[in-house]
C-alpha cells in the first residue's frame, strides 16, 4: 500500500539558494531577508540562520514566528494594523511599515513607545508593475497598497526613517532595473530624509535564468547614487524555489467524454492552491504537460483532487505509459508559497511534511490528522 502523500523539501537544494543569496547579499551589500508569506517551515530555520539574519513578516502571527521562532525582531508591514495587535507586532518587529499615512498617525507614537529602537517606514506605490496577473500585481489600478508620490508631504514625519515598495512577482533583474527608475523618479526627491529602503519581494534570483550580475551592478549603481541609505530585499519564493516536490498517489481513475482523470490522494484546491489562483501548470516528475485538445490520446490524464469542489482538477499530461491506481504522481517545486496556503477544505488529510537531509535521511518534520483539522474548526 502506498504511504500517505507528503511535502519533502531538500535540504541540498535549500543550501544551493542560501548560498547563492548569501553571496548575492555580500557583493551587492544588501541584506536579504526571508519572507514567511512564502515559506515558515520553521523547523529549517536552523539552516536559514547560518546564511541570514532577519526575516520579513505581515502579521502578528508571522512576527511572533520571527522573534520566537527565528531568534530575532522582524520587518513588519501589513496593509492594516488591528488595535488589539499592534502593541505585540510592535514588542516582535525592528522595523514596522505603515501601508497608509492614515495609520501612520494612529500608532506611530504608540508603537515607538512599545519599542523605542523600532525603525518605522511607510510603503510607497510607484505606480508601476509589470507583473501580468492581476491577482498579483500590487500597483494595479485601485490597489490598495502604499502611498503614492502626490499624497506626500515635500517634508515627510521625523518618524519615517524607511520606504517599502513591493512591484514584483517572480521577476527578473532586467524587470526591477526598470522598475527602479520608476521608483527614483517617483519618490527620489525624499530619499534624503530616509535611512533605508526595502525594494519588497518577487526578486527570484535562485531561477536558472534570473541575470544574478544584472542584479548586482544594479545595486551597486544605487549604492553610488545613494550611499546614505542602507537597501533591504525580501524575496520568498527565491529561497523554497526549486527545493522540494509533493509526493501523491493515484486513487482512481475515471474516464468522461474521452478524458481520463486519475484522482489522487491530495487537492490542488487545498494542497496546491497557487495552480488554482495564479494559475500556473506544475510539473510533474515523468509527464509531459499537453494542451487540452490533446487530452484524449492514449496515457494522458487529466489530475483531479480528492475534494468535492468542481474546480479541483488540472491537466493533461502525457505519460510513456498508462497510469494504474496505486502508481506516484511526484509534483515538482511545491514548497515555496504552497506550504504556507494550504487550508483544511473538506476536512481532507493534509500531506506530511519531510525533510531530506544531505546524508539521504528523511526527517519526518510534521504529520497532520483529525486533532489538526478539529482544532482548526474551533
């Protein structure tokens, strides 16, 4: 009988991308930190902690994750801050970003207060993003993320030591190089009164064709425009990229108009949300993806979850031979993002989570049952 699915992340794979950040740190002198929206497993962060010092949250729970978890305060932003969670975000965070100057006046003198070495910043929108999905674009018209230029001040608040500008979504270094001139253009004219800028997430330096030199040079002419400010960089999938895959099973197989769908022992609704949301075709280890018109041919299959919505099926994919129930169906490069947004959905059993070492052991980090889901529910 096949073992239960399971997220097995790499720790190989893991140290090849904290090494090449690390060294991308050192020579562009930038600090990259982690972003926990994309990946919290926190019982790797003993790796993290021998290539990084810091990390990024956008909530008290992910502060708390940082302070406690990680060993040390986190660079907070959230596009709203709740009175009741304030005062603990601000005792867990070094630097807190307000997404609005409305907020800004709220808590600012509170949060200082909590924690007198809190560095505050405030998020800017340069109204520029090349990112095409609109799920994702945080500059898309109505967004309601930062500030932009003509609502601010020619004199910002003593307070305001930093500006946070996220325009990224798994881009390029030639995407941020035009990005940057947008940012420069838009608010250069403050960076005098500020000591830091954080250019957000998206930098997805660890992909194979990600231009890593481009990057560099690219900081190191924002360096010599700018020596005063000290520049942060948050990616999340760029650290989890390419380090792991989701270890599944075939349960059925059923066959409608034609089209074969091999049910499997996860959900992509629950399991694998990005390729619903985004929507993106993951790969699978042995397959080749094909069009849809293409579905009906011999050994493709279209790969359906085992929950009951409608929409929990993607496909096809082409294998060199047919599929049998009880056959593995490995999805490749499932750890970032996609461990952190899976959700309880039909109260189905949530994949393990593992960790291959670089010895070739599995460590078994976490498994999930029936307290997991109960608890979640009350």
């Amino acid at each position: 009988m096949p073992k239960p699915p399971i997220y097995i992340i790499e720790e190989k794979l893991l140290r090849r991308n904290l090494e090449l950040i690390s060294r991308v740190a050192s020579r562009a002198d930038v600090e990259i930190i982690l972003a926990f929206k994309a990946f919290a497993l926190w019982k790797t962060f003993p790796v993290f902690r021998e290539y990084i010092r810091s990390t990024t949250a956008s909530s008290l729970s992910e502060a708390r994750l940082a302070y406690e978890e990680f060993g040390s305060p986190a660079h907070t932003y959230s596009p709203a801050y709740t009175d009741w969670e304030i005062d603990d975000i601000a005792r867990c965070s070094s630097h807190l970003t307000f997404n609005s100057l409305t907020q800004f006046d709220a808590y600012s003198e509170r949060v200082k207060r909590q924690n007198p070495l809190l560095s505050l910043g405030l998020r800017v929108n340069p109204e520029y993003s090349e990112v095409g999905t609109l799920l994702y674009n945080p500059c898309a018209p109505g967004t309601r993320f930062g500030v932009t230029a003509d609502k601010l001040p020619d004199r910002l608040p003593s307070a305001i030591e930093g500006f946070h500008c996220h325009c990224h979504c798994e881009s390029g270094a030639d995407v941020f190089q035009r990005t940057l001139k947008h940012i420069e253009e838009k608010f250069g004219k403050w960076f005098n009164q500020l000591r830091w800028i954080n250019f957000g997430g998206g930098h997805l330096m660890t992909r194979k064709d990600y231009d890593v030199e481009l990057l560099i040079d690219i900081m190191q002419g924002f360096h010599r425009r700018y020596p005063h400010l000290k520049v942060v960089l948050e990616p999340g999938s760029a650290f989890a990229w390419q380090t792991g895959f989701l270890k599944s099973h075939v349960v059925d197989i059923v066959e409608d108009k034609g089209i074969k769908t091999a049910i499997l022992d996860v959900s992509f609704t629950c399991h694998m949300p990005d390729c619903l949301e985004m929507p993106y075709q993951p790969e699978v280890r042995g397959a080749q993806s094909v069009e849809i018109e293409q579905a009906t041919q011999p050994c493709t299959y279209r790969f359906g979850g085992n929950s009951c919505l409608s929409g929990d099926f993607m496909g096809s994919w082409l294998f060199n031979k047919p599929l049998n129930i009880g056959d593995t169906v490995i999805f490749e490069d499932m750890i970032h993002y996609t461990t952190v947004k899976t959700n309880t959905f039909n109260g189905i059993t949530h994949p393990s989570i593992g960790m291959l070492h670089a010895d070739g052991k599995l460590e078994i980090l976490r498994e999930y049952g029936y307290e997991d889901y109960k608890n979640r529910m009350n």
